[in-house]
C-alpha cells in the first residue's frame, strides 16, 4: 500500500509517517514547509538508509494542482490522509486569509484530484473544534458544527466540502474530528509546549483570561493509532470523533508542567483573553469505541514524557524559538502582558 500524507512534516503528520513506515508501508509526504513544517521531524527516517527506501518527499503546495496531479498520476497512491493545514488560532485571527486557502481551497484540490485518479480512500482530517464550545454535554459526530473563529469555520468548510464529495460523486472519504493533541514535536506556540519551554527558560507562562476553559488533550500516538484503525475499520461517508477523554482546566494543566518541571507558580500570568475563546471542547467517542477503537495513553503520563522529551530536545525547540517565532510571539504576546517588565520576556 502507498499512502500520500499532506502535512507530513508537521506535528501530527510527522507521528504518522513514523507509525505507517515502522508497519512497512510506502509513505509520499506533500508538504509546504510553512513556518510550521520541518524535516527535522522526520529526521530519524531521513537519515535511516533502510526506511527511506519507504520515503518520498515533496516540498510544494496542496493549492497546486499541477503538482498534486502529478504525484497521483506517477507514485500510485492507495489512499490520501490530509493532514495539511494551517492550524493556530490566534494566527488565524490575527490574519485568515491563509487559513482559507490551504483548509478549504487546498482541500477542494485534493478532493478533485482523488475523483479523477480513483483514490481508493481519502481521510480529512478535521477537528473537534467545527462544534464550537460545548456548554452541556459532549458533542456527538452529528450534532451542528458551530465554529467560532476562522481557524474552525476553515476547517468546517474542509470538513463539509470531504462530505459533500461522498454525497455527491462517492468518493470514499472519512472525517476525523480529533480534540487536542500534545506530544513530542508540537511546535512552540501551541500551549503545552510554550508553557514547557517558556517555563525551562523562566519565562511567564501567558494564561489566558481566568484559565478555566477547558481542553480534551488526547497524546499524539494515540491519534495517530485512530486514524490508522479507521485506515482499514472506518466506514466510508463517515465522521468519527477521536477524543483523549481527559478534559483538563487549562489552568491545572499549567500548575502540572510548573510541578513537575519544579518552577514557581508565580511565572503564570493571567493575561487579556483569546478573542471568541471557546470555553470547552468535549467529544462524544461512542461511535469509535464501539468500533473497537479507544487510546491509551494515561494525560499525567504523556505529560511527563512529553516535558522530559522537551528537555531532553532544546536543539529542536530553540532552533525554531530564534526563529520566525519570536516575531510572531512578540507581536501576539507583548500587548498582553500587564507588567512592563514583561516585555522582553
Ligand atoms: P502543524 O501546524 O504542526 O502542521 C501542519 C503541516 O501542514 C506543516 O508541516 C505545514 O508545513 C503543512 N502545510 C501547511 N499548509 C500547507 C499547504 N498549503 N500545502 C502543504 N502543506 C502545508 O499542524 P498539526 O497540529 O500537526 O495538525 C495537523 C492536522 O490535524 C491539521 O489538519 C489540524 O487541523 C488537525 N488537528 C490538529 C489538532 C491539534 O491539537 N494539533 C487536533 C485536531 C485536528
Ligand atoms: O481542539 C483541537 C484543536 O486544538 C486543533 O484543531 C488546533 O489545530 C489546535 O491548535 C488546538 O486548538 P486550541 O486553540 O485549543 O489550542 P491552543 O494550544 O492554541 O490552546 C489551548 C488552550 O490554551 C486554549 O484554551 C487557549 C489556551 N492558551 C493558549 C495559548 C497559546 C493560553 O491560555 N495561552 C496561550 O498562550
């Protein structure tokens, strides 16, 4: 089997690339390379003589049509798992415009690109986040999408138009609506891995508003084991939710990293909130549980392997913190923080 992963070089894309060449499947990445991508995820592949041989990577656009044909029309791909994306929210709502070309016109490409080449299986992956906040109960696979910021309304937008290809010519898609992942690899300004790096570098770990939204955190392995279960198990036209199970305060999950990373408390600052923050992601598994799907990797545990990973990996991260990042911190950080000593933080 040959699989195309878009996205391949990014936090969750990397961890399946990883997993399907260790099952000896032949792996095809597309991959941008945007601020967020980075081979240096897939290093231990790269520079392994024996798994490259199951390995080819392209550097390029899923917007590209020419390119994506291409790479259909000559590698023999079996099915396509789209994670590319762009992925942060507060980029998002800084400026959007990137967010609707590659999570709505770069799906449209791929999906047109699978018609014509009898792609046998096309997984979208989407996002808890296309239910908006869930006030009551968590959300089930066909309760309404109610995204609230452009990032999620993107990403419902590539979630509906996978649907409609089903629905409309029987392409054989699947969604996956995940909650949040954490892990090795995840770049810094999400916010488990920029509040462990902020605070092995003693800096203020910036707490949005009362920090009491809460977040489903599922560990990346076990993601990436759903998805690969829905590979060969999940029903075609189908959208499965794949949540971790541990809904988590963020302002305990902080208190958790300082705790073990042995900081004080007082390098939390509790600053100006997100705009349309979500107050809680919640998801109903039901549907892939009686599949036989379920994760298994305990929060607490992965926490701390994923603080310990970070420890152990200040090469990977700092790298990218001297980087674009800083700009990008800068400028979606500085106004928030109150204190003025803070700024250079
Ligand atoms: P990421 O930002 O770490 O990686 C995204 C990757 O996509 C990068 O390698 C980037 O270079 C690549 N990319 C971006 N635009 C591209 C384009 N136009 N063409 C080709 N490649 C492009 O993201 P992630 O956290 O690994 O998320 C992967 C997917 O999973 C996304 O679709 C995201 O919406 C979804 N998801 C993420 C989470 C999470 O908690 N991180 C949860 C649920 C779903
Ligand atoms: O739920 C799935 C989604 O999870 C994915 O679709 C997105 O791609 C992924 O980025 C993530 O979105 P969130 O917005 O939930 O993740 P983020 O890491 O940005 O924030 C997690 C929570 O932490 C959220 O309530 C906002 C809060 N936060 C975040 C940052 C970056 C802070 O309090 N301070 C911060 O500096």
């Amino acid at each position: 089997m040959t699989i195309l992963v878009t996205g391949g070089a990014g936090f969750i894309g990397s961890h399946f690339v990883r997993r399907m060449i260790n099952q000896d499947t032949r792996v095809v990445v597309l991959d941008k390379l945007t601020y967020a991508g980075n081979l240096e995820n897939l290093r231990d592949i790269t520079g392994d003589s024996r798994r490259s041989k199951q390995f080819t990577f392209y550097k390029g656009d899923i917007c590209n049509q020419e390119l994506v044909e291409y790479i259909l029309s000559t590698e023999g791909i079996d099915a396509i798992i789209n994670f590319a994306a762009e992925t942060h929210v507060d980029r998002s709502i800084l400026s959007a415009s990137a967010f609707i070309d590659t999570d709505m016109k770069g799906v449209l490409v791929l999906l047109e690109a699978s018609r014509r080449y009898a792609i046998k299986k096309f997984i979208q992956i989407s996002t808890d986040e296309v239910y908006g906040t869930a006030y009551h109960s968590a959300f089930k696979e066909t309760d309404a999408l109610n995204p609230g910021n452009p990032y999620s309304a993107s990403k419902a937008g590539g979630d509906r138009l996978a649907y409609s290809y089903w629905i409309t010519y029987k392409l054989p898609i699947i969604i996956t609506r995940a909650s949040n992942n954490y892990g090795p690899y995840q770049y810094p300004e999400k916010f488990i891995p920029l509040f462990i790096t902020n605070a092995i570098e003693d800096r203020k770990l910036p707490l949005y508003g009362d920090g009491r939204q809460i977040r489903d955190w599922i560990h990346v392995e076990d993601h990436c084991a759903g998805i690969d279960f829905l590979l060969t198990h999940g029903k075609d036209g189908e959208v499965y939710n794949i949540g971790g199970g541990n809904e988590r305060c963020n302002i305990d999950t902080a208190s958790l990293i300082l705790d073990e990373l042995k900081k004080p408390g007082t390098l939390i600052e509790h600053v100006k909130d997100r705009e349309g923050h979500d107050r809680r992601y919640a998801l109903d598994c039901t549907k892939l549980k009686a599949l036989g799907y379920r994760p298994k990797i305990e929060f607490e545990t992965g926490l701390r392997d994923t603080i310990q990973w970070y420890r152990d990996n200040e090469n990977w991260w700092k790298r990218i913190k001297n980087s674009e990042f800083m700009g990008y911190y800068h400028k979606q950080y500085n106004h928030r923080f109150i204190s003025p000593c803070l700024q250079n933080q």
